[in-house]
C-alpha cells in the first residue's frame, strides 16, 4: 500500500495561500496557508464539541475532528477556489465549483491507497459538504469563527474595516443562523474582543 | 465564560515559526508557522489511526486527534523552545523545558474558561508528555513524520543534505522506536520517495 | 466611462502569484507575480517580432504588443489555474478551464467601460488562444521562453534539476514546435546559457 | 547574434524592488518589483491609447508600447535610483541620473546583440525622455497613473495618507499637466475610486 | 585558536526574528532582525556617548561600544527569550530567564577561542546586566530610544497605537528614569517627531 | 539641537536590502539588510581588535568600533551602489559613486544636529575611505570576513557555489592582501568551516 500521494497533499497545504485574502487586497506575506486555517478550524472544532457536550447535545467528537482535518484537502489540488468565481461565473460558478472539488477530492482519496479508507473518507467529506449533521455544521461554525478571528488579526494590523467589511458580515450572518448555540456565545466572546480593540467599525 | 484567550493562542499559532528550522539554517520565509505542523500532524495521526485498526489493533481516534490538534498549543507562548537549548544547558535543559512548557500549558487551560474543560485538556496534554499509551504514540509517531516531510520538502527546494543531516537521522531513528507498526510502513514510504527523488544523501 | 474595474485588475495582477510554481514546489517568496511574467512577455515578444522582421517576415508588431500585455489579465479572477487541473479532471479539465477563461475575460473587457473598446480585446485574446497568426505565434513563444528563463534563475539560485525536469523538456519541445524561427534561435541561446551556468542535468 | 544579455535583464527587473517606495517607508514585502510596474504601465498606456484615438488624437501604438515596454529596463543596472538623490545632491543629482542612465542604456542596447535593433531602442528611450510625442506623453501619464493606483493599493492595506501625501500631491500635479487628455480622465476615475474607498485624506 | 563558533552566532543573529514583536501581532515579514536592533543600538549608543561628553560626562565609549556590539548576542541561543515568558511564570519567569541567559552567555564566551577575551566578554555583559555604570547605562538607553523608534516605523506603516501602546509607556517610562540626560533629550526629539506625524494617540 | 534625521537614517538601514546580492541573483527575501551586515562588521572588528591586541598591535578600540558603526550609514541614502555600476560606466564609476557617497555623506553628518559632532564623524569616514591607518584596515578586514561568513551561508541554504564564485575569490584575494594579520588566520578559520561544510567548489 501507498500512501505517499496522502502525505505529499497535507505537506503542499502548508505553502498554499487561502486565495480569498489575496481577492480581498491582504498583502500575499500577510496571507495564511490553508494548513493555518485548518488547523485552527481543527482547534475551533474542538472547542465548540466540548461546549455543545456541556448544553446536554450529543455530538460524535471523532467524526468532527476528522471532518475538520479533511475539509481543505482538496484546496491542495484546487488552489482554494473561492466564491469570486461566483461574481462572473454566476449561478454556473458554483456548480462548476462543485465538480472541480469533487474530481480533486476523488483524486485524493485514491491517495490514500486503500480502498476502504478512501470511500469514508469521500463519505465524510460529503457529509461535510451537505451540512444537514451536527456534527458538521460545528466544523462549518469553526470555519467561520476562524475567518472571524482572522479578520481580528489583519485589522490589528492595520489592515482597515473596509477591506474586509462584506466578508465580516457575510460570515457573521453565517454563525448567527448556524442551529450551534455555543458558536453564537463564541461569536459574542469574539465580537465583544474586536469592539475592546478599538475596533469599532466592524459590527 | 470566556474562551477568548484560548482562540486568540490558537490564532496566534499562524504566526510562530517553528524556531528549530531557523536554528538549522532554514531562510525565514521557508520556516513553516507551528500551526501548519499542527495541522500536518492531526492528518498524520488520523491516517495512522486508520492503518492502526486495520492491522487490528484499537485505538481511541478522538483522543488521538484531540491530543495532536492540542500537542503544540503551548508553543505560542514558549516560543517553540527546542532542543538547542540542551546544548548549552546541558542536562538542566530538560528540567528547565519542562518547568516552562507546563506552566505555559497550565495558563493556556485556564484560558478555555471552564475548569473541567480545562482539567481535561491538562490531562490530554500530560499523557501526549508520557507518551505510554497507542494514541500518544501515534501523535508522537506522526509527529515525526511529519518532521521528515519537511526535510524532503526542503531538500526538493534546494537545501542541501547536510543542513538536515543530523536532524533526519535522528527522527528516522524514533520512528524505528516506536511501537506503532504503521509508522514504520509510512518511514518506509516516505525514504523510498525521498529516494526516488534523487534525494541520495539521506539514507 | 469608466475603466476603474479595468485598472484595478491591471493592479491586482502584481500580487497574485503564478499558482504553477507553487505546484511545481517553488518556495512561495519566489513565486514571481502574474504581472512579473507579463511584462517579461511583453519585452521578449517585443524582441522576436523584431528578430522574425529581419528575417524578412511581415509582422503586425501592434497586434503584438496588445496580445502580450493582455495575454494573462484573466488570470486576477481565475487565479492561474494551471494544467494542474488536468491530472484530476482528465479531459473535461481543459474544457472547464476554457469556459472559466472565457467567463472570466468577458466579464473584464465589460469592465473597459466601452463597448467597442471591450469587443477589440476580447477579438485580440481569441486570437491569442487560437493561435493561428504569426502575432499570436509570437507572443506564445515569447510566453514559453519567459518560462525556460525563469527556471534558470530557479535553478540559479540553487533549486535542483528535478524540480523543473518535466516542465522543462515540454517547455522545450513547444518552442521547438513553434513556427517562429527567432523563438528557435533564442531557445539555443537560452539552453547554451543554461549550459555554460553549469546546469547541466537541463538537456 | 546573442540576445542572453537582454533577457538576462529582463528576468532580473522581476526581482528589482522599485526603490523609491522604500524611501518612503513602505515594508520591503509590499513593494512592488520594477517588472510590476512595467507591465502595468503599459496596459495602462494602451487604454490611454485607445481612448486618446476615440477622441480622434493621432497615436503610433507600437511607438507607445515598445516604449512602455522598454522605459524602465535600465533599472536592473541602476537599481531605480530615484529623486531622493536629489534631496542631498541637489542640482547635480539630476546631471548624475542622467549620465548613469544614459551609460546604463547604452550598455544595454549593445546586449541585444544586433546594432541596428540597439540604435532604433536608443532612439526610443531618447524619445521618452524628451517628453515632446504624444506617444512619450502617453507613457509617462501611464507611468503617474500606475503610481497612483500603487499609492490607493497601500492605503488600502492600512498604510496612512502621510506616508504617501507627497508623492501623491505631486503625480497629480503631474497628470493634470499632460497634453493627454484621456488621463485626466482617468485621473478622475482614480480619484473618485480613492475617495469612495474612504481614503479622504487624499484630496 | 578557532573562533568559528563566535562568527557563527554572529552571522546567525541576522536571521533571528525579535520575538518581542511577534509576540505583540506584528506580521512576521515586518519583524526586524536581532541583529538589525543591535546595530541600532550601537550607533545610538555612539550618538549617546558623545552628547553625554559634550555636557562634561567622562564615558569610556570603548567599553559603551563593546557592550552595545555584545548585548545581545546570547539571543543567537535563547531566540529572544521576552518579558511574555513571565506572565506565565510570574517571579520565577526572571529567575529561569537569566538562568537561561547566563548559560547561553558562558557557551558564547567559551567560542571566542581564547581564555582570556572569553573573560573579558563575560566581565562586560555582567556589566550591563548589572546596569550600574554610566556605560552600561547608555546602552540600556540607546536599546530603549530604538524600541520607540522601531514603534515609530511600525506606526507609520499602518500598524494601529493600539498594538504597540503598553510597550510604548513602559519604554517611555524607562528613558524617563534613566540618569543619562542626553537620552532624555532624545527622547523628546522622539516623541515630537512621532507626534509631527500624527501619530497622536502616542503621547 | 535635533538629532531625528541621525536617528531616522540609522532605523532606515534596517530596511535597506544589501543591492550586491540582488545583482548577484540571491532571491530578495534572503538578502540581508545593511544594518545586519553592519551589525556583523562591528563584532568582527571587536573580535580583530582583541586578537591583534594580543599580537601586541596597538590599535584604538574606540575609533574601530566608530568606525564600523558609521562605515554604511551613507547607503540609507545611496541604496548601496555597488561595483556592478563600474561595469557599464568603466573607470568614470568609482569616481561618480565617490562623489554620490560623498554628498550622501556630508548630508548625513549634518544630521546629527551638531557641527562638531559632524566634523568629527566625516573624519572618521574620511580615514575610512583612505584605508591607511591600522583602525580602517581592521574594519575593511571585517567587512569583507563577513562578506565571506554570508557567502557560506547561502552556500549552506544550497545557493550552488557558481553564484558566488567570483565574490568569493575576490574577497578572499582582499583579506589576503590586508596586513592586519588576524584576519588572515580568521580567514583560514572561514575556508576551513567553509570546507568541512563539503562546499569544496569555493576554494
């Protein structure tokens, strides 16, 4: 067995740059690789499994954490499209996004060099993409936290509030209609920080 | 409650270069962030859990991944103190190392903003440190891996054996150690394509 | 009229990185910038039309200019998706690529801000695509020609052979296919430049 | 013939930092390479073109963009030295400027390796300087309006008006005296966009 | 005799981000070197040296420039161990600081190569640390006054007062209480200019 | 008295890439900044100082360190004009660059805010430039041992040895022909290192 292609995907993650910043002006040096970003959804995840624990909520933590970890996967090979293929593709924009994440993902799991692996691994990544489990919609939630934080970040920078106005909204939006109660407490927690560091402008 | 510290430390990650490569001679801007190792080992580990139960040996996944996605956390604060301070330190290195980490990782628990939370994550954290049990063995064995990667990476950037010479020969050698079978087939996965990358030097 | 949307893709090509050599394993801080490349097939395209004019061959070196500073101004909203995409994606991968270019250069030629203006440019990147005229030859073996440059200097400053082998040799072969035959003079004094720097293992 | 020395300077402008943003304190990161600036001054020249034609002005476009293309190049041997030398030269720092390019051009006009295509970019750079063609003036407004937006960029990523107030004021000033009547239209453009970005402090 | 180890930390400090900075949000690129500070701080501490003997203060700017060059040279081995260690550590942070500190500083001395210089090395940075001579004390300043420089640049690239404010105070605070006069004459030359440049919200 | 632009030239040194190795194809995030290679030539100075002190040398530590401190602060202004303009300006080159460094110079000392001050520091770079006294040579002798000490390190992070072949051999050449003698021995202390580092192609 060969799992070498596996292997070579996760260490490529570390170089990739997370495009989005880049479509939203942040200076490339400032921008993070999607290992960043997954690591902290990872973390993110963690968290928000144990608070939901705590409100009596079952929730399969090992099946999270293995969502966590694959979700960007595929960015290794796709180069993290983001939605501003939307803006000119249209509505074909996300279906061709979602072909193009599919194939990649298909391509990946064959990495894995072994079947059975392969197929739970494209399961969870469907589970994933279809939302519809407690179990990943806690993975989106950090997702966006982690965004969240991030935007935290480029604006203690100096990074001004309009670079990155639409997307702060958008992904609040995202955690307030999310069903996970403790990523809104987290929400709070985080907004709460930005409003201490002066940094008002983002609501 | 409150969690912010704990996410401000797992945002703070992004930006921490893991100081060992730099004590290497890596450039600075080859030097990955402990966030993207982080990441790489939380892949890692999930895989050699999977190849673990295969071979059928059991293995609690959710504590495996929670103590790798957990294993540097306190690296934000101690500045990935590595072992070069052994060199000079002498045996006293490890004493100090210690002290400091577990201080570190006691601040960042109670970071979480809840006690048992916290009581949970200190004991994780202690187990990864004992290293006596299959899942802190995978996260160590993954770890390492992951180590190797990186020097392959480098070397097909351009950095010659020697920089990493020391540093390869001792990891393959934990790896050899280590009681988790799969680990092994993946050093041997990953020497065979550093091979056939006409990576000769390392052996 | 209004041609801001047009002048801030000119500006965005500077900080967007040329995904291929991320592929290809090159360090992120030496990834050149799309705009770096353009302008580089700008001057090169620039010096064949010239070199293929002494030779007594009529060239449009107007047409050329054009062709070559817009060649790769899609690229802001498609981010360089390389033939990378190919290796997952089989056949349906360069139809894809195509519709996402088209897409992408409709939307920036409306972003002129004339409609005439806007039908010229998307006639010239047509051109450019089909490649069937002398012009279009041109800028394409200018393109290829950039790239054999850029992997000597990879290679200069200390990237080993292996990384670059592959798109080397079809680097290669595309310009020895070309009917341009300054392209072919050029690529012999590339290749005998590459030679004398002692990067032998380049053939 | 052998052209190796033109494309060697070529390849080198894209690792060339424009120098006069790190006089004025920009981060070595975020500073554009000369090969940036290039490529934007002449897709910009080219609209520049095409408007100035619509409003019936008479222009040479491979005149406009073999100069555009060629304008800078001299800067890979002179390193972009800019006005700040003449803050403590005075007077003579123009006079030095103006041998050290000259001699820089004319060393690099011989490395095209052929004296009739090295004469005819003399002629050329000769042309630019003197500032009298439309097609010159249309370079040089290409080249204050790229400045202009490269200044907006940097706001955008949080750099303060101060910084840049100066060389701000003065490319204005500049553009408001060309002959080229279509970049002052643009300079509206540019200016209007600054402003809608809330970078009032640039007037 | 052999040196090698004593110009191979030198040469290391260039490489060695302050991680005071990294440790206050300042993105990684923006970081300046160890040794980039310690040059700083020599030519301040040369500025100092003079002022101070210009109002009758007899220095021994041999043992002032000696002590400013060497200060910081056992960074090479502790990366820049910072005050952050003791907000986990509390008092005993100090304690394992300068136990670390002196360790690095007596393998450093023992790779001069000689006895004698190894002495002498030891004898002067005792000295600074001790802080009690008017030598030791313009270096303390000089390393101060290039702290509120370094905020200074910082701030004028974007970097919000916030970032930066409590280690502005403490550092203000500290030149204010230093015996040497001249840095306090400095010190308002500082804080004018940073307030000329409308960095206010630094007072 | 104001001291600022002192001041603001000695932190603008810090950002100030060393251009030699630009021209010398080394990739721009792994070139040192002026102030790191200042940095490195004060130490040197300190350690030839000591070592030809023990030869029984009489030599003023005090106008050495000075001496390093100041000997590249005029490239804040002059952005490190190098040798590479004496290849197209012929022997008009040195005589152009004297006079640049020169008025750069004058420029600086009356920064300092005081003319005695002043005074005494263009002597110094005066005594400098004419390379006659023991403190000079000392200080030429260290600014090349540490062009040596970078040259390994690039060696080290796999820059091939053709790059710096020609910077080396002339270095070499110039520690050869200084009658400091220390800085023989360190030079041999250098090659060996260099040697043992299996960078056998730099003799």
């Amino acid at each position: 067995m060969n799992s070498i292609d596996f292997l070579s995907v996760v260490t490529t993650l570390k170089r990739i740059p997370r495009s989005g910043w880049i479509t939203h002006g942040v200076s490339l040096p400032d921008v993070e690789s999607v290992a960043d970003h997954t690591f902290s959804t990872c973390a993110i995840s963690l968290l928000l499994t144990d608070l939901e624990r705590r409100r009596g909520v079952r929730v399969n933590a090992e099946q999270v954490l293995r969502m966590a970890t694959l979700h960007d996967l595929a960015e290794a090979l796709t180069f993290d499209i983001s939605k501003s293929y939307l803006s000119y593709l249209g509505e074909r924009g996300s279906e061709l996004k979602n072909e193009i994440e599919n194939s990649a993902w298909k391509y990946l799991a064959r990495g894995v060099g072994s079947v059975s692996l392969s197929i739970g691994y494209s399961r969870l990544q469907k589970q994933y993409v279809r939302n519809m489990t407690v179990e990943a919609q806690i993975v989106h939630a950090a997702d966006s936290i982690d965004i969240l934080l991030q935007i935290l970040e480029l604006r203690k920078r100096g990074y001004p509030a309009d670079l990155v106005k639409d997307l702060w909204s958008e992904t609040v939006k995202k955690v307030r209609d999310t069903p996970v109660h403790s990523a809104k407490d987290l929400l709070r927690t985080v907004t709460r920080s930005g409003r201490k560091a002066a940094l008002y402008s983002l609501k």
